[in-house]
C-alpha cells in the first residue's frame, strides 16, 4: 500500500471512528475464509461496519477521537467493528458469533471515551433491542392515556344503564 492510500484509509477510518457510538475490537486468529465472510455478512446486515487493519495504522486513526483507548490492546492480528445507529448492534452479533467460534474473541470496546472490557460487553447483549425499547416506551406512555379513557368512560356507561333499566321499568 503506498503512502498516499495509507493516508486516505487513516482519515476515512479517523472520520468514521469520530462519528461512531460504539467500536468493539475484535481478535480472529484461526477463522476460516467462509467463517470470516460470514461474519462480516451477519455484521452488515445488522448496520456494523468491520474492518481488519494494521495495528500502526488503527493507531493514528484513532488518535483525537473517544476510541483511542482501545490502541492498548493492539497485538496481533485484530479486526475492529462499529456502528453509528445502534451501540448494542455490534455487540451483539459478535457475542453470537463468539459462542459458536470459539476463534473469535471481543477484547474491548470504546464509547463516550470510555473503555469497556469483555464483561461489560455481555451485558450489552442482553439488553432489549432498540425497536422492543422503543415498543415498551410506546406501550408505558399509552397505558396512562388508556386507563384514563376507559375510568372516563365507566361513569358515563353506568348513567346510561340506570336510564336504560328506568325505562324499561316503565313499560
């Protein structure tokens, strides 16, 4: 890779890191061809972009941004995956992938300028999807509003029904 085209990648990368919620670093060794383009399929479609990178060169990328933290544990091969969407997207799709190839393995994540270790990043899994928080967020809003109609309403539905049975005594 020439200098230039080194340059560009640091300042893509450099780019997208900046405007990331949420970067996880990964380590591989051991993964297969069609194993590893499988995880960057399941990687796409879930919005996460994924890139293997040399140490040196993720290391510039990152200086200036909250991820520069994760520079610490560059050895080795390694692969970093971020989102700008959704933070526990990433997350997630490498933890399943995790348990079921042992090769692969999170190592840390970065977001807000903080550094968060393997533990953490568990947690993240098991959080609620954005959609079901925005779901449950929709139903606890709604429910004040429709018990409120519904005790709105009964004291009318009882006034109706007295009337209703006055009248039908009266014939």
């Amino acid at each position: 890779m020439k200098r230039e085209e080194k340059e560009r990648v640091v300042a893509d990368l450099h780019q997208e890191l900046r405007q990331a919620q949420v970067a996880i670093l990964t380590r591989f060794s051991g993964l297969t061809v069609e194993r590893m383009t499988q995880l960057r399929r399941d990687l796409r479609k879930a919005g996460v972009k994924f890139r293997v990178m040399k140490n040196t060169l993720f290391r510039l990328a990152a200086r200036g941004t909250d991820k520069e933290g994760l520079a610490s544990k560059l050895e080795g091969p390694v692969a970093l995956a971020w989102c700008q969407k959704d933070p526990v997207s990433p997350a997630r799709v490498l933890a399943k992938y995790a348990k079921e190839n042992p090769e692969v393995q999170i190592l840390m994540a970065a977001a807000d300028g903080k550094l968060y270790g393997p533990a953490e990043i568990q947690h993240w899994v098991n959080l609620p999807g954005l959609e079901e928080l925005r779901g449950k967020i929709l139903g606890l809003i709604q429910s004040p509003a429709t018990c409120l109609a519904r005790l709105l309403m009964t004291p009318s539905t009882r006034i109706v029904h007295v009337l209703k049975a006055r009248a039908e005594q009266q014939l």
